[in-house]
C-alpha cells in the first residue's frame, strides 16, 4: 500500500473515529434532555388533571370521569393514565402498548428511554378524594431523537466528505515530491538515471531529492564520459586523422564483424579507387594541398555511396575503400560508377583532371561472405585490371558464390523451404560460462540443416541465403516453436537459453506477432529466453528494435545485442534498449591480447555498462590466457571453444 492511501485512510478513520464520537455524545445528550421533556411532560399532565377531576361533584361518578380521562388521552402523548380513589379502587384507565414504531429496535436499545411516571392528589379542600397516576409513552420521543439523529449524522457525513477531500488535496500537495522521487527511483532502478526538477519544500524532502539527483547526475556524468572517452579511443584507433573517415585497420575491423552477422549480411561489394602520381603532387603542391585533396576524394566518396555504403575508408596513401552489403551485382557496379564519376568531377572541377587520374575496382560476393583475404585478393586483381584500361575508369569483379557443388540459389531457397516447412532444422547449443568463476551463464542455440544420412549444413552456408530470399522470419518462427517443443519435453537445457533473431524478423510485423503469440501463456518459458540481435541489425532499425525489445519484456524475456562492434550509433542506443548484455563482435577477442588501443576501448565499453547493469560477453575465446585477460578487464562471461564445440540438443 502506497504511503499516500497508509496516510489518507489514517487520518481519515481518526476523523471518522472524531465524528462518530461527536454524534454519540449529541445523542446521549439529546436522550438526557427528551427524558427530562418526558418527566415534565408526565408530571404537567397529572397536576392537570387532578384539578379537573377535583371539580367533579359528586367524585364516585365513573362516567363523567372517563369522559376527562378519554379526552386528556386521546389529545396527549401518554402511555397511561389511572385513577384511583381514596379507597384504592380504580374509577379510570387507560392505557397504550408500549412498542417504539417507526425506530429500529437497535436505537431503542443503544439510547434507552425510560417512561416517566408522574402522580398527583385530587382533593377537595382538606379532603382528600383519589389520586391520577400518568405514564407518558416514549414513542414520540424516540421519533424526536431518531429525526434529530439522523440530520446531525447527515450533516456530520457531509463534514466529512468536505474533510476527506480536503485531506486528499492536502496529502497529493505534500506528497507530490515523494511521487517524483518514487519514480525516480524506479527509473534508476531500471537504469534510466533521470533527476528530479520538483523542489520540495520539506527540508527532509528536499535533502533527499537533492541527493538522488547528485547520484543519478554522476552516473550519467560517468557514463557520458567514458562515452566519449570510447569514441574518442575509437577515433584514434580506426580513423584516418586527415580525412576523418576509417583508415584501413578500421575499415578491416568492420568488415571482419559484419561478415560474422551471417543472419543479416547475404552479399556485398568492395570498392577500391586508387589516385595516380599522387607523390608528384604532394611534392609540388605541398602537404597542405595535398590534404585538401585527400580529404575531397572522401567526401565526394562518401555522398557518391549516401544511402548504399556501409563503411568508407581511406585504404592507405592515396587510395580510398568502399564496402556495402546486401547488394546485389548491378548495385555494385552503380556503386563503383557513381564514385568514379563523382571524383571525375571533382577532378576537374579542381583543374586537375591531366596531373590527377585514378583507377577504380571492385568485388563482389553473393552468398556466404569470403574470407577479407580472398575479397582483398579479388578487388586487387579487378583494379589491376582497371589499370589496363583508360585512366579514371573501372572494373568490377563478381567472385563465385560459396555453395555446395551443383545448387545454386534458386535450389538453396527450395532446400531452406523445404527444412522449415518439414521441421528438418537440427538444434545445437554453445554453453556460455561466467566470469569470475566460471559457472554455467546460459546456453546459445545455434542452428543447422538436416540432411538424410549426413553432417548437418552449418548456419555459415545457408544463413545467407535465407536472409537473400527473405526466409529468415520463417525459419526463426519455427526454431522458436521447436526450442518451446523442446522445453516442453523436458530436454535437459541450461537455466536461461539465448536465441538468435534476424532483423528481417524483428522488421516484419506479421513475423514479430507470431513470436510474440507463441510466448504467449508461457511466462515460465518465456523467463529462460534472452533474443539476441546483431549490432548490424538493431543500428538498421533502432525504432523497431526498441518496440520488440520492449514487447518481449513484457512477456517476461530478456532482450541483448550480438556482435558488437561499439559503432557510435550502438553506443547512445545502449541507453534505449538496455540490453540485458551484449556480446563483443569476435575480432575483438584476438585484438585484446595484441592490441593496446583495443583493450583501451573495450575497457572503455565495460565502464559504460557496468552502472547500466549491462553485462559484457566476449565471442570465439579459446585459450585459457584469453579467458584469465578477459576476468582481469571484468567482463562478464565467455564463448567459445574454450567452453567447448556447440552439442545437438535432444
């Protein structure tokens, strides 16, 4: 119960408690005061008719005095009326049930009245002829304490309504700062370190929201902070200094993750553009000029590739890379054509169109990434071939597609069709061990094709081509239903399992609902998930990353991001989607133990999501000094072969 609702119904029972006593104590004076109406009333009523009587000649005469009796009775309140002579026989009576109408019978009982009895002499002169006995009824003077009753405790109500809703008004004015403290509260316990703008004027208050704002401003400040810090890391490490875009370490860095995203990447293309007799103009123009020319190759690079190229790259010297995915052969060369125009232009527009020529090439892989070494080898040989040719012009280079012998993409999609729709996808799962410590964290499911009488096909080779042919919200609907199969069976899993989901998935909303229906009713299941999405995915749709990832929480999952690369659009959506952990992109794990600047940045990463209650996940660890390293900088857990080779799921 809320402190407000503890407070109000306090102090709304203490006045409630106020008021019942102020009707009891009006009512019992009420009852004192008609009991004294009563005996009054009685005793007048005696007198009154001991005169009367007393005027009766002769007083033996019955008829005459019935006659005074009844019409004394019939126009008083009285519940008898007696008279006796002087002798003591009765000459008269009267009398009425003594039933209270029109009270409740609790009434009568809780304010008793007690009837009256008054007496009084008939004489005449010194003679004394009888006496009157009069009773007068407590009907009519319980009806008069009932009505009374009943208007003081309606008045009293409407006090008290008037009271609780000035105590309502009252508590909600004081209180508020405490509403704005509770959400803040619950807003830093769900990692959102908001302050709080309402000023209380409580002293305690005001010390109290005083010092969550200091707490939650230095979290933020820390956090912001090492932010920057790690872009800036970032920047010195992977960028060129003198154009401001990727220098090739880095452009190789963001090649080797995306092509780990194998659930989102499924072709791609490179461009490599190279200028000619740059030295001579270096050294004749000067370094100045030259740097001016280097960093307008990059950005007339950079807009020729707006809305196509993934990453832009000076490559080194005076040659500048281009890499894009998921484009298909024609994409490519309009990709490597309209860079070779616009620098054209550029060249000329600069009258240096005879002392600056360039040559352009480019590869282009359809399928299951190749090896950077075999891109690298082929966009080499299609420049070199481009060199062949007349100067600013290019050549482009289409490398197999890395398939089995004899199927080509259209069989590719029938055999993936066919596995969905007769559930022949084999389930394996990668333990994932915690750090420090080493305990059982969760396990990873992977998935591969079932094939009659031979080894699974790994995620590697059809991955691709199902995210080419849009069939991954088909195939991830189903691993989910048959992972829920599995739970349902009882198959021996670890305590919380992690399951891959495709951005094309997570886009299409008609695929994010059937997940959503099949977790439906199953809160227990649904709280041994975590859906993983890649860095490359969640940066593509951060709106709908954010909507699934809030739709599975509801359901009582976890949401976390795979593959990450610290892309500098990640690092301010970590504070949106606060995944339950991410998983660092595998290039990193190497480049730790060889790499200052790396471990730099990814210590850098680990200060961020330490005060979020992000957890940190390195990928591909397999010896035992990368695991001692890894606990040393404080990550969270481990995967890999380390932990040994994924194992089907029974």
């Amino acid at each position: 119960m809320t402190l407000f609702r503890q407070l109000f119904l306090g102090a709304s029972l203490l006045f409630l408690l106020v008021l019942a006593g102020v009707e009891a104590i009006y009512l019992s004076n009420s009852r004192l005061y008609v009991q004294q109406q009563l005996e009054s009333h009685s005793q007048d009523a005696a007198t009154s008719l001991s005169l009367w009587l007393a005027t009766i000649k002769p007083f033996e005469d019955r008829a005459l005095i019935e006659t005074v009796v009844n019409t004394a009775f019939e126009r008083g309140y009285y519940q008898s009326i007696r008279v006796v002579s002087a002798s003591g026989d009765t000459l008269a009576a009267k009398q009425l049930p003594s039933a209270q109408g029109g009270v409740p019978n609790w009434f009568a009982q809780l304010f008793p009245l007690r009837p009256p009895s008054a007496e009084a002499m008939i004489s005449s002169g010194w003679q004394q002829l009888g006496r009157v006995l009069v009773t007068s009824h407590p009907n009519f003077a319980y009806l008069q304490l009932w009505h009374t009753g009943m208007e003081t405790l309606g008045l009293l109500l409407l006090v008290y309504v008037l009271a609780l809703a000035a105590l309502r008004a009252f508590l909600a004015t004081i209180l508020r700062p405490l509403s704005e403290i509770e959400r803040a509260a619950t807003a830093i316990g769900e990692r959102d370190f908001r302050t709080i703008a309402l000023a209380p004027r409580a002293r305690e208050l005001g010390r109290v929201v005083s010092a969550m704002n200091s707490l939650s401003g230095k979290v933020r400040r820390v956090i912001e902070d090492e932010s920057a810090r790690a872009e800036q890391l970032q920047r010195e490490a992977y960028r060129d200094p003198v154009t401001g875009i990727l220098n090739r370490r880095g452009l190789e860095h963001e090649l080797q993750n995306l092509f780990h995203a194998d659930r989102d990447v499924y072709s791609g293309a490179f461009v490599l553009l190279e200028l000619e007799r740059f030295k001579e103009y270096n050294s004749t123009r000067g370094y100045q000029r030259a740097d001016e020319l280097l960093a307008l190759v990059a950005r007339i690079a950079g807009d020729a590739s707006a809305g196509q190229a993934v990453a832009v790259a000076r490559f080194g010297g005076a040659s500048f890379a281009l890499a894009a995915v998921n484009v298909d052969a024609g994409a490519a060369g309009r990709l490597a054509d309209a860079v070779s125009c616009g620098v054209q232009a550029a060249l000329a527009e600069q009258a240096l169109t005879g002392e600056i020529e360039f040559h352009c090439g480019a590869a282009h892989f359809d399928g299951d990434p190749p090896p950077l070494a075999d891109l690298l080898a082929a966009v080499d040989l299609a420049l070199n071939r481009a060199r062949g040719k007349a100067a600013n012009s290019f050549e482009l280079i289409a490398l197999n597609e890395l398939e089995q012998p004899g199927r080509g993409a259209l069989a590719w999609r029938e055999h993936i069709e066919g596995a969905i729709d007769a559930g022949k996808l084999a389930l394996y799962t990668q333990t994932v061990l915690e750090l420090p410590g080493r305990a059982l964290l969760q396990g990873e499911v992977f998935t591969r094709l079932a094939e009659d009488g031979s080894t699974p096909i790994p995620a590697a080779q059809f991955m691709p081509m199902a995210a080419r042919h849009g069939l991954m919200p088909r195939l991830d609907c189903r691993v989910l239903a048959m992972l829920i199969a599995r739970f349902d069976a009882g198959a021996s899993l670890a305590p919380v399992i992690a399951i891959n989901i495709s951005a094309q998935t997570v886009a299409d909303a008609a695929s994010r609902q059937c997940l959503i229906d099949t977790l439906q009713g199953r809160r227990n299941i649904a709280a041994r998930l975590v859906f993983e999405m890649t860095e490359f995915g969640v940066i593509q749709a951060p709106a709908v990353s954010l909507e699934f990832a809030t739709e599975v929480r509801r359901l009582g999952a976890q949401f976390a991001i795979d593959n990450f690369n610290l892309h500098r659009d990640s690092l301010r959506l970590l504070n949106q989607l606060l995944p339950h952990y991410i998983k660092l992109a595998p290039a990193y794990t190497d480049a730790l133990a060889q790499n200052q600047d790396s471990r730099f940045i990814v210590s850098s990463l680990i200060r961020i999501a330490q005060p979020l209650e992000i957890g940190v996940i390195a990928q591909s660890v397999e010896s035992e000094s990368s695991i001692q390293l890894l606990q040393d900088m404080g990550f969270s857990g481990y995967q890999g072969y380390a932990n040994g080779k994924p194992a089907p799921i029974g």
